[in-house]
C-alpha cells in the first residue's frame, strides 16, 4: 500500500481548502468517486503534457497534481478530507 507523505498531506489540505474556498466541494466529490478508474490515466496525462503546461503553471504543482492522481491512497484522503468539511 502506498503511503502518503508529509509533502502530500500538505498538498491535500491546500487543494481541499482551495475547492471549498470556490464552494467546488460536492462536484469535486462526485467527479473523484466517477473518475476513480481513470485517475492513474490523468496522471500520466499530466507528465506527458508537463512541458507545455509549464508555460502556464509551476513545475511543482504540476508534478505533485500527478503524484496525487496517481496515488489511490491520496485520493482517498482528499476525498475524506472534503467529506468531513
């Protein structure tokens, strides 16, 4: 089982206040729980599409808005994040 680490859990409370801030907070529920299967997909999507997104974004959230994606065990607590808020 993959741990999460204390970069990640720093990450997940920065996004989950982000996505409550913008009142997101149900839609990013559903869209997590419908699109739990093709997380791992857009992960990859992401690093493969990192050079043209780092024309518009930090390399830094790019690279760990893939480690989330891509870690069954992060989604699942920034699901349980959102749940208890």
């Amino acid at each position: 089982m993959t741990q999460i680490s204390l970069e990640q859990d720093t990450y997940l409370d920065q996004i989950a206040d982000a996505i409550c801030r913008r009142g997101l907070r149900l839609p990013t529920l559903i869209a997590l729980d419908a699109g739990r299967p093709l997380a791992f997909l857009g992960g990859q999507f992401l690093w493969l599409s990192q050079p043209a997104l780092s024309l518009f974004l930090p390399d830094q959230e790019i690279r760990q808005a893939a480690q989330l994606l891509e870690n069954p065990d992060a989604l699942a607590a920034l699901t349980a994040r959102l749940e208890a808020r």
